[in-house]
C-alpha cells in the first residue's frame, strides 16, 4: 500500500467514525507511523508503506476512532511555540490557555506560582519567555513528572512541589499567582466530547457542582500567599466569569476580564490591596 492510499484511507476511517478534521489526523497519525514530517507525504506519495509502519498506523487509527485524543497517540501538543510531552495523566493544553499566558507575562512578576500546573505549559512558558523565579504545584505526582520532563527538555528553570495548591509555601512568597483550574461543573460531563470526559483527567476538568469550587479555594489561597499588590491570573470556563468576579472580596482591585478569540471572557486577573 502506498502513502497516498494509506492516507485516503486512513481519513476515509475517520471521517466514517466522526472524527473532526479527518484528512488532518490522518497526516497526523500517518506522519507519527512514519516519523516522518508531513512534507514527506505529499513529496514521496508512491512510495510503499513497511509492514511495521501499516501495523502501527492501523493501531493509531484504531485508537482514535475510539475517542482517544491525538495527543495522548503521539504523546505531543504545541503550546506557545513549543512541543510539550503530554500523557493521559494531564490536561491536553488548549490555544486558549496561551491567552492566560499572555495576560501573565505582562505584570513582569519576580516570583511566579501556578498551581495546579499539569503538564507544566504555563509555568515552564512563563520561565521560558521571563526572568522570573517560577515554581508549578500539583497534586497529582505523575503529572508533576510530565511537567518536570518537559522543564528538562525545554531548558526551563522550574521548582516543582507536590502540594495542593500552594500550601507548601509560607505567606506573601509571590508576586504572581497563575492557574487554569479544573471548572467544568461534574453535571456537564454526560453532554462533553467523550475525547475529553473518558480520557483526560477528571481531576484537571470537573470542579464540584457549581464548577466554581477551584476558584473559591485559589481565590482564599492567592490572599495568603501572594504580596500586597501582587497579581491574581484565572483561566475561565466559558459561564465562569460573573461568579468568579462576584466571589473575589474587595481585598481584590483592578480585577479585569480579558476575551479570547472567539470573544469568550477567557482570563480574569485581580490585584491584592
């Protein structure tokens, strides 16, 4: 079999299973079978498929016709320019969360904590794109060994503490606190994109009932942890926005709600008076 066939066929698979984009995933996956890059597809289209690569591209399709995400198949996603490791055992960063990045990186902090860090997008971006002091908490130890493995391969200085939220840490250590919380509530999850609610971490994504537990519990940890004027930096769900807002005490100044591309109030920062 040919990669031109392997290909239409393979996209043919996916688009008869549901799959979005699947001309896409197929390069994807067929590129990962090959390891090769996508050029390689359309500049030798002729050339033979191996035993071995057809055996794992078939696998690969088998996966993902089943609701496995891409990422957790390739063990890859791009975040802010650079390629992150990814496992079933953190959230899939999303292009949203660049937005959360962004908003951070403008208050120029000395001394960086986010918590709940996952795969460790946002604090190893932060110690990537800033000079800043950066430490990452997590309560799921093998996240933190996905977030550690990318730090090493990006060349990101980071601490890492396994901790809930920030409790490892004594008061007014920081000038900036920065999470993308878990804040779906657990009532959505028979509604979600069964990629999401039966392979990501449940524990990255659902947030109680009202999904604005995580935030209630930042919010009182931020007061504590962060120094007078220091910064507060939230990733929102699409609905979070009034409660979220609403819930900050008026310990909390300058609180602003920042959209993303699709014009959903995506990232709320705050200052501590």
């Amino acid at each position: 079999m040919t990669l031109k066939t392997a290909l239409a066929q393979g996209a043919k698979l996916l688009e008869e299973a549901g799959v979005d984009a699947p001309r896409l995933t197929a390069e994807v996956l067929l590129c990962y079978a090959l390891r090769r890059e996508k050029s390689y597809l359309y500049a030798y289209p002729e050339v033979e498929l191996t035993e071995l690569a057809w055996i794992h591209f078939g696998r690969y399709l088998h996966e993902r016709m089943n609701g496995k995400p891409t990422q957790y198949i390739t063990h890859v996603q791009e975040f802010y320019g650079r390629s992150f490791q990814v496992t079933p055992d953190v959230l899939i960063p999303r292009p949203e969360t660049e937005h959360v990045v962004e908003a951070a990186l403008k208050f120029h902090s000395a001394r960086v904590l986010d918590i709940g860090c996952g795969s460790g997008a946002i604090a190893v971006t932060m110690a990537c794109e800033s000079p800043a002091m950066v430490w990452a908490t997590d309560i799921s130890t093998k996240a933190l060994e996905v977030a550690q493995g990318n730090a090493r391969e990006l060349g990101a200085k980071v601490w890492f503490a396994n901790a809930d939220l920030g409790s490892c840490f004594a008061p007014r250590s920081f000038d900036l606190i920065v999470s993308n919380p878990p804040y779906i509530p657990t009532s959505d999850a028979p509604g979600m994109q069964r990629e999401v609610r039966d392979w990501e971490p449940h524990v990255a994504i659902f947030s109680g009932e009202s999904g604005n537990e995580a935030y209630v519990r930042i919010a009182e940890s931020a007061a504590e942890l962060l120094v007078t004027g220091g910064h507060l930096v939230l990733e929102l769900g699409h609905q979070s926005a009034p409660a979220v807002r609403a819930m900050l005490g008026p310990q909390w100044q300058n609180v602003r709600l920042l959209r993303d591309l699709s014009g959903i109030e995506r990232v709320l920062t705050a200052q501590l008076q």
